[in-house]
C-alpha cells in the first residue's frame, strides 16, 4: 500500500483518507479512544498546511518532497487497520499498538517539524535581504544562483474600516474595457496598499482574472530585472528566466503571456514613486484582460486615476480607538479630548493608528496635551507640519533617553524595505555609544514597545536569545517613521551632523559633496546608498570622525571608495549587498589600513582570501558574513591568519551557500572565543586542526544538514561552555573523545533524533541543559543518573505549523 501511495497519489488525499480512518475508528474501537483521538487532533492542525504546500510543490514540481510523507501515512493506514482487529482483553497487544500510534504521531511531526522545515531553510537561504518578500515555498533557486520570489499579494491587516466604498468604486473602474492601468494616488498613510490588498483578495476581482494576480512592491529605486525573473518563473516554473537585456526579458514576458494564455492577468506595482512611469510603460502589454494596478503618492497623468479619500468621521473614529484603546481599558478620556485628537487626524490612516497606539495606555495628561498641541491638517510627512508632528510627538518620550533616541535615527542608515538584521544593530550600538549586547538589545525592545520598530522572528527559540544568539531576529520599519529618523538627523548642517545618510541616484552627488574647499565632515555614523547605474565616480569627501560606515549597493561589481582609506575611527563597516548575485568587490585591500575597525559585516559578497594582505587588522574583534561566496576565504595563504587579525575573537557564517568545507587557515586562529556556522546546508567537513582553537567558547553549527561528523580533536577544545548542533541531520554519532569537554555546560540538539549517544557522554560532568527535541530526550534519559546536574529541555513545537505564515 505504501508503495502505491508513493508512486504518485496526492498527499492531501492520502492525508484526508487517513485522518477519515482515525475519526472513524475512533468511534468503533473504544480500546484505543484516547490514543485515537490524540492523533486526529494532530492531524486535523497541520491537514491545511499540508495541502498548501502540496499545492505549491505542484506548482514548482516538487513532489518528490513529499513522498517520505507519504509513505510515512501509508504505514499509518495499515497500523489503523491492525488496531482495528485488537480485542478489548488483549492487553499485551493493546499496550504495543499504543506505542505503535505513539511512533506514528511523532513521525508525522518529525517530518514537519525538521524535515519540512529543512526545505525551507533550503528554499529561503538567499532571502534574508527580501525576507518580508519571498515565498519559502513559491520561492526557489533555479539553478543559476537566481532567487525568484513570490508574487503573491500580502494579506490586509486584520482590521480594515471604511474601504468599502474604495473597494467598489476601484472593481468599477478596474473591470471597465479599454482601460490598461489605473493609478491608486493619495498622500503617504492614506491607505492606497491596504486597498489594493484587499482588492486582491476580493472574490469577483479574482474570478476576473482566473487567479492570476501578481503583486510586486517596487519602492523609490525599481528593479525591473527582479520583476521580470519573478514572473517568467512564476509563468513557467520548468524554465530558467535568462535574458541578454531588459528588453530581450521584455519581449520573452509577452510571448509567454501570449503562448500560455496568460493574458488575462492583473499586475500591481506597489508604491511607484514620482520619476517610475517608464517602469509602467516598459511593462504594458497590448493584450485583451491584461491590466497593471499601481499605487503611488503621485498622479501620473497620462493614465487612469483613483484619488483614495481620507476616512470619514464614523470610519475614523473606528480605527482611532481600535488603535487607542485596549479591549478591556476603562480609563475615562473624556470624549471632546478623544474627538479633538482624532479629528487633527484629518481621516489619514497611518496617522490615526499612529496617533492612537502613542497614546494607548497614556495618561490624561498625555492626551490633552496632545488635544491642545497640534493642529488640524492632512498630509505626507515631509509636506505637511501636522503630521510631522504628530509622528514627532511619539519621540517625545526619547527626549530624557538621548541613547536610545539616537538608536531610533540609526535606523534611517538602512535602505527602504529592508528587513535589519537585529545583530548589526546590536554590533552597530557597540561600538558608537559603548553598549554592552545586553543594553543593546533592551534598546531594540523600548523602541518595539512605542510602536517605532516591529521585531520579526523568523524562528521561536528563546533558549538562543539566552545565549545572544540573533541570527533569526529582524527588524521592520514603516516607511514614514524611517522618513522621520532621516528627517531629524538631517536637521543640522551637512558638516555637523551626527549621521549623514545619502542615497545616490546614478552619479547624482549632493552639491556639498562636489564643492571644490571641501568641509571636513564630523559624522560619526555615514551611510551611502548607490542603484545600478551609479559609476563609482566617488569623487572624495573628507570625514576623519566616521566610526560606522554603512555601504549598500545593487551591481554585480562594487568599487570601495578611496576616501575610506582616511577613516582612521572606523570601527565598524557594513557593506550589503541589495542585488540578486554575489557582488565582486575591488579595493578590498582598504579594509586593512583601517587600523581602529573591530567588526566587518558582509552581505551577499564574494570574500577573497582573507590573509591575502601583509598588513595586520590588529583591532578587529568578528566578521560577520551572510549569504557571502566564502570557499576561498579561509584558505591558508602566504601569511599565517593569525598573524593578520592577531585579536579576531568572533566569526559568523550564516547562508554561506558555497562552503563544503573549511580551510585549514582558520584554525590558526586560535584566539577565537566564539564561531558560528548556521544554516551552511552543503558543508560537509570541518577541518581536524579545530582542536586548535583551544579559547573557543561557543561552537554553533545550526543547520548544517550535510555535515556528517564532528572531527575527534573537538576534545581539545576544553574552554567550550556552549555546543549547537541543532538541526545538523547527517550527525549520527558524537566523536569519542565528547566526553573531553569538562567545562561544556549547553549542548542544543534539537532536530538529532538520529544521533548516538556514546557512554563516555556521562564524563560530561558540568553539562547543565540539553536542549532537544523529545525523541532526543528519550535518549538521554538513560545517562541523567550519572549527570546529577543535566536539566533536559524540549522546547515547546508549534504543530500548526503557523511559523510557515511568515514567508508567505
């Protein structure tokens, strides 16, 4: 039976066929009642997921992921059927088959809990810079290194009040022949993608269009070659979307619609900003029941318009308290304060949730305060005083916290849309304003706690926050209260602002930046955005006092600018890659005449050896590197790598996609304290000089899930408090010599159900937790009475699956 299964039935009927079998038989066999109903409660929560991502795996013929599933659910029939013969007085054969049930309930949650989990990890390893945009599941690498992402359209929120009329009056206009695009304008906040959401989860507008719906949110700097690849991927999974140049990608976009009778389709463009209409002639497409949404703060004239009109008093008071207060708040505001707050709200959206949530759980005070203040007014941020205001009084509670104030403005160093790793804020925060993590951490939640910030965690694990591990926390930012931190570091003039954030457009450098008696800079923190078509004519600035530098660039080639070469107080550089390929980086040899720089952080670079240089980073403490190409980074060179970061004591490797294996280089660095290799899915080996590394005192190996085994030198490492080998699924055995780790006092195994545990384990003496996942528990049960100190924690699993939703 299991065979047949496997050879091509789908999993969400096979699924449903056994779920139907346990209710079933829940009513007949009364012997097993508890048991069976344990296991119809399991299968009924993820049953929804499942068939969502059968659906996808369809889509992107990816069946064969399944088929463990499937065959798993096939044994799970016959055992049904088996319980089914026991007697009520078989007691021997009821205790068995109860442990059988048992086995195939943990099965069924093994296989979505690690295994699912590990295609997704697989599928997601390139979308940390687009995370808030990519699909784990419609998402994929076709091959060429090329992450296509989905195209779905985000859900609306929740709570969505007076959108109704909007709603109907944009079906009318979208559904009307002859017209091709349509523009939904209105001022920042006022609910123009909130509308459009909605509108692509409508019913009729779906029908219209046969479900074909593509959403695509496009920001200040478009990528026309990132749509593009999307949706000749998402038109035809089976091939692999390479085009010469824009219009060759154009012109094979339109012969698919054509040849696939995709021409009935609707595109949205969210957020176009002012000077991005050609990207909307580029894709318009003479073809019937073909039509482009667009979203952006103004009009363009030469298509159809839909103006978005503030909220009426009724819808607006309705968000404002949905906003204000708490279910259960019974604090009397008095209600001419309430209406004045809400009515200088001018029926602007974002600033009646803004507004509101600064004042949930104020005082009265606060609130007639903020009654007398501000004035009536409607407007984006930057031309409107009102709204600047009221989006400036929710700093107001910063003005005693300079620190954590200036925490906020940082912000405004990163680029639009972009998910900020919690961990460069933290390395950022360091090292300007001499925080330790801790304090560093409080800050990023005191900034999430007033609504300035939202903290995404990709991953639940409390235990790694235990240990300052932020590999899976990042950080969200509305557009507008990003405007605003830009907004007020710009305030002071150019040469005496603290932070200096520019955004270049092509080889458009501010006009301060060409004056020939140029001004010395006294920024501590300067950030420099570049797009694709920026030349690298640095042209040179002076700025001695710089200790942040933060370098963000779209091009498969990135020069480093020459002027960095005078940053004498560089401690801390970010160089982050937005573009979809691996950056080739030239001048890298700056890097190391920055004798006060302690941390590096890399994204989506490819590294070159790293002791290539005979000068020495004496202050460098961690290098960070993400979704890097780094085969060749640790390769021992001409010069000894100890030699050349005489003081490294942290590295990071995380979505390292190209490394099989470490070079023997790294283990000169025997000052090492803590080395951290996650979701490295094709590392295979470490290398045996590791025993080297004899100061290290955290080893993570997170999702490593080629890596076999653990060299034996790992017992020379006898300073290792900390040991993760989470979710490394190749590891069966421990090396022999574990039980050399007198002062290991963590060890993380989940997802390790396949791992022996040798006897010398009880040799483990200081080992305080071990936390794992509970067929791993059951292991080391048998060893806890010689390890008097062991606590054995199994993280609470979340069986829904509901984590899934982020990445969809």
């Amino acid at each position: 039976m299991a065979a047949d299964l496997a050879g091509g039935a789908a999993v969400g009927a096979v699924f449903g066929e056994l779920l139907g079998g346990v209710v079933a038989a829940s009513k007949t066999v009364a012997i097993f009642r508890e048991t069976w109903k344990e296991l119809a409660s399991i299968l009924s929560s993820i049953k929804p997921v499942i068939e969502q991502i059968e659906s996808f795996n369809k889509l992107f013929d990816k069946e064969q992921e399944t088929k463990q599933l499937v065959e798993i659910i096939g044994k799970g029939q016959k055992l049904v059927g088996k319980c089914c013969k026991v007697r009520s007085w078989d007691l021997i054969r009821k205790i068995y088959y109860v442990q059988k049930l048992h086995g195939l309930s943990k099965s069924i949650e093994r296989f979505c809990l690690i295994d699912m989990q590990t295609h997704q990890t697989r599928d997601m390893k390139m979308m940390l810079v687009e995370i808030g945009r990519l699909s784990s599941k419609e998402g994929s690498n076709n091959g060429n290194g090329v992450v296509v992402g989905s195209c779905k359209a985000p859900q609306p929120p929740e709570i969505v009040v007076g959108f109704d009329e909007p709603l109907n009056d944009l079906k009318l206009k979208l559904f009307k022949d002859g017209v091709s695009v349509i523009v939904v304008s209105g001022p920042g906040g006022s609910g123009k993608t909130i509308l459009v959401k909605k509108l692509c989860q409508d019913e009729h507008v779906k029908e219209k269009f046969d479900c074909k719906i593509f959403y695509f949110n496009v920001s200040k700097t478009p990528n026309l070659e990132v749509i593009l690849k999307r949706l000749l991927h998402v038109i035809d999974p089976a091939g692999v979307p390479e085009f010469q140049s824009e219009e060759d990608g154009l012109n094979q976009l339109k012969d698919k619609l054509e040849h696939l009778a995709m021409n009935c389709m609707l595109l949205v463009l969210d957020d176009v900003w002012s000077g991005c209409e050609t990207l909307v002639d580029k894709l318009m497409f003479n073809l019937s029941n073909y039509k482009i949404l667009v979203t952006s703060r103004s009009s363009f004239r030469r298509f159809d318009a839909y103006y978005l009109k503030p909220l009426n008093d009724d819808n607006a008071m309705t968000l404002f308290r949905h906003s204000a207060f708490l279910q259960n708040d019974r604090r009397c505001i008095p209600e001419d304060v309430v209406n004045k707050v809400m009515e200088s709200c001018k029926g602007l959206p974002l600033a009646l949730a803004v507004v509101g949530k600064s004042l949930c759980g104020q005082p009265v005070a606060m609130w007639r305060k903020q009654a007398k203040q501000h004035s009536k007014g409607l407007s984006i941020l930057h031309s409107n005083a009102d709204l600047l205001a009221y989006l400036e009084s929710s700093l107001d509670t910063l003005d005693s916290q300079s620190e954590l104030k200036d925490c906020y403005l940082d912000l405004g160093s990163f680029p639009e849309d972009h998910r900020i790793p919690a961990a460069a804020l933290i390395d950022m925060w360091v090292e300007l304003y001499e925080l330790d993590e801790d304090d560093a951490i409080i800050n990023l939640n005191k900034l999430s706690d007033r609504n300035l910030i939202n903290l995404v965690l990709v991953r639940k694990d409390d235990q790694s926050e235990v240990d300052d591990c932020y590999n899976d926390l990042f950080v969200m930012q509305h557009d507008l209260l990003r405007e605003l931190a830009i907004y007020r570091s710009g305030l002071d003039p150019v040469e005496k602002r603290e932070r200096l954030i520019v955004e270049l457009s092509g080889n458009n450098l501010p006009n301060w930046w060409l004056e020939e008696k140029k001004q010395q800079l006294g920024a501590r923190l300067l950030s420099v955005s570049t797009d694709e078509t920026f030349s690298f004519n640095w042209g040179y600035i002076q700025a001695p006092e710089v200790e942040v530098l933060v370098l963000s660039f779209r091009t498969r080639n990135y020069m480093l600018p020459v002027f960095m070469e005078k940053m004498d107080k560089l401690k801390f550089l970010i160089l982050m890659n937005d573009g979809i390929y691996p950056t080739e980086v030239t001048n890298f040899w700056l890097l190391y005449s920055l004798s006060n720089l302690k941390r590096i952080r890399l994204e989506k670079v490819s590294v070159p050896s790293l002791d290539m240089c005979s000068l020495h980073l004496k202050s460098l403490r961690k290098i960070s590197l993400v979704m890097c190409n780094i085969s060749q980074a640790f390769e021992k060179g001409t010069n000894k790598m100890s030699d050349v970061f005489p003081n490294l004591s942290e590295i990071e490797i995380d979505y390292c996609d190209d490394l099989v294996e470490l070079g023997e280089g790294l283990c000169d660095l025997v000052q090492l304290v803590k080395l951290s290799i996650t979701n490295c899915h094709k590392l295979r080996t470490l290398p045996e000089g590791i025993g080297k590394l004899v100061n290290l005192d955290v080893l993570r190996l997170t999702s490593c899930t080629e890596l076999a085994t653990l060299p034996e030198t790992i017992g020379n490492l006898s300073r290792l408090t900390i040991l993760d080998i989470s979710d490394c699924l190749s590891i069966t055995y421990m090396p022999s010599r574990i039980g050399e780790l007198h002062n290991l006092k963590k060890l993380y195994m989940r997802g390790c159900s396949g791992c022996n545990l040798p006897p010398i384990i009880t040799k483990l003496q200081h080992l305080e937790e071990v936390i794992c996942d509970e067929e791993t528990a059951y292991k080391w049960e048998s060893f806890q009475s010689y390890l008097p100190n062991l606590r054995v924690t199994v993280p609470e699993e979340n069986i829904n699956l509901d984590w899934l939703q982020i990445f969809m």
